[in-house]
C-alpha cells in the first residue's frame, strides 16, 4: 500500500508499506478520507512537543478492513472515525474525569491517517472509535477537530453574554464561528487576509475586521465601538503571541477570555493586569478534547445546516500529499481532503 511518511521537518514522502495487522484489541481500516490539519503543518514545519515524526495524518474516515482479537463492539465494513488518542483511565487526571488532561494521552496516538490502510492501537480502538451511521466521510472526519472546539465551549459555559468575537481565520477559527451561530451568538471575526475573511462572512459573521499589526489600539477601539464596550466572550485562535497579548483588551468587563491556540515551548505573554482584575475577567486555557466532546461533536455535525464542508479547500488523491502540504505550508488553502 501507499503511505506518507515525515522523517525530518519539511522531508515528507510517499512510501511502499505492507498493509497493517491488527494485533490484539486492535483495528485496521481502509482509510475512505483524511483531513489535513493545523497540528499536521506544525509538524510537518518544526516536528512537535508531543508527536514522533514518521507516520502521519490523524483526521479521518475509514471502513473496518480487520479486527484484532478481543474486539467485539465493532464489526468489519463498519464505516467509522475516530479520535486519534485515549485516555489511559489510571492516571489521577483520569481518575477526576479531566480525561483530555490524562498524563499518558500521547503514549499511544493513532497516526498514520495519510495511507491507504491505517491501525488503530487498542486503546483508541476500545473508546474512542465511533460509527458514522449514515453520516458522510466527509463531516465524519471533522469529529476530532470540532470536538476540541466544543471542548472549549464547555469550559465557556455559563456565557456570559452572546457577542462573541473569535481572532483567527484557520480551520479552528471558522469552527468556533461555526458553533458561535449554531447558539445564537453574535460575531466578530478578526483576521489577516481579506479573502478569509470574506469567507467568514460568507459563514454569516456579524462583523468582519481586517487586523493590521501596528494598530492594535484602532482595533481595540473599533471592537469595543461595535461591541459596545467589548465582547462578552473573546476566543484567540491564531497562535500569535500578539495575539494573545491583545484579546483581553478586547472583552467587556465580567467577560471570559479563552486561550485556545497553543504557542511555542517556552514562550510567555504579558497582560494589563488593570483589565484582568478591575473588571474581573475570566481567562481560560482549552486542550483536546474528552468522550462527551465526540460525541458531542457527532450530534452537530448530524444537523445539516452545520456548513463544516465549506472548510475544504481541495479533494486531492493520496499520491498529491507533497504537494498539498508544500501548499498549506505556504499558507495556500483552509483544510485539504486526501483520498487514497
Ligand atoms: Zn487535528
Ligand atoms: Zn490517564
């Protein structure tokens, strides 16, 4: 079979692999579709923290080719998804139900999503593998992405207020745009390239605002003029330490600021800590995702008027990998579909 593989930053290839066996508790699929995603162009630009290099890919659908002993709530021909980690269930983090926090998430990830077959180690396979009854690869394969973000929206609840204003145009950004509207939110998109946000308006955003980095105060005061003194929730999606510096500035007194992109090892933010105290804002961290998310996730994405399909940019065969991610790693496109 066809396989990428990422040996070193930027050094991605198409390889001649056998087809996995399942061992034990195992699962092996025909991979129908794989999504290409932001962590995936982290790595594939400067490797990450928390994942090896060589196999790669972890957003997908695919039809259950072969079962490893042991499993019996699946059945071969099932079309499925799946998350690409588990929690061990041991750990203290475990133990409090903080499943997406569990300290050995990453000793076993399910990668491998860029192929035409792809294993799913037991401890995926056993909790976090989810028919798609009926639903198409395509919304199928945004579970794990939108699970994260409605991970982040629980850990927003209470709301307090219904203007939402989300920095960033990536792939997270429109699914926080998404899943703002599906709750009756008004919202505020701030981001970099006009044709983005074009598309952000296309999703049906309230307003619309070109950032242009030496302004940042003009911005502050045209959020807090639309807003009428800042939004109630404000969601950083870009990855920029600027950017994370400045979404408190842009909340309303008694809002919620929430972290949701994650910046380099390392690296530290200053904020204007008046703000912070004196109008008692809550600044908040969102990391992956749990069970509940999933299958929270798996119920939106059965409404249809849920537009995740606008996110792709391109279909594209397998063997065009390279190049896709030559393209994403110039900052061409939102998403890709690759199918073997
Ligand atoms: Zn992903
Ligand atoms: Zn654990």
């Amino acid at each position: 079979m066809l396989q990428a593989w990422l040996s070193a930053p930027r050094a991605l290839t198409l390889r001649e692999a056998a087809i996995p066996q399942p061992a034990a508790g195992e699962v092996v699929v025909r991979v129908r579709l794989a999504l290409t995603c932001g962590t995936d162009l982290k790595t594939y630009r400067r490797g990450h923290a928390k994942l090896p290099f060589g196999l790669f890919g972890h957003e997908g659908t695919g039809e259950i080719v072969a079962l490893g002993e042991g499993v019996a709530h699946l059945q071969v021909g099932q079309r499925i998804t799946w998350l690409p980690t588990a929690p061990c269930e041991a750990c203290d983090a475990c133990q409090r139900g903080r499943t997406n926090l569990c300290r050995r998430l990453f000793d076993c990830v399910a990668l491998g999503t860029y192929a035409e077959y792809f294993r799913i180690n037991a401890r995926v396979a056993r909790v976090h593998v989810f028919p798609l009854d009926g639903l198409s690869d395509v919304r199928g394969a945004f579970v794990e992405p939108l699970a994260c973000v409605l991970h982040a929206w629980r850990l927003l609840e209470p709301l307090p207020g219904k203007q939402v204003c989300i920095l960033g145009t990536g792939a997270m950004g429109y699914l926080h745009l998404m899943e703002a509207q599906a709750r009756g939110c008004t919202t505020l998109v701030i981001g970099r390239r006009a044709e983005r946000l074009a598309l952000a308006h296309e999703l049906g955003a309230t307003h619309t605002v070109p950032i242009n980095e030496a302004q940042h105060a003009q911005l502050t005061a045209q959020i807090h003029a639309l807003t009428e003194g800042g939004a109630d929730v404000v969601i950083e999606a870009t990855g920029a330490k600027a950017m994370w510096e400045l979404a408190p500035a842009l909340a309303a007194p008694g809002g919620k600021v929430l972290f949701y992109s994650g910046l380099a090892k390392g690296e530290t933010v200053s904020v204007l800590a008046e703000r912070w105290h004196y109008d008692e804002l809550t600044m908040l961290g969102s990391f992956h995702c749990t069970t509940q998310d999933a299958h929270d996730a798996l119920r939106r994405l059965r409404e249809p008027a849920f537009p995740v399909e606008r996110l792709i940019t391109d279909t594209r065969p397998l063997r065009e990998v390279v190049s896709v991610f030559d393209q994403l790693d110039r900052g061409e496109g939102i998403k890709y579909a690759l199918v073997p």
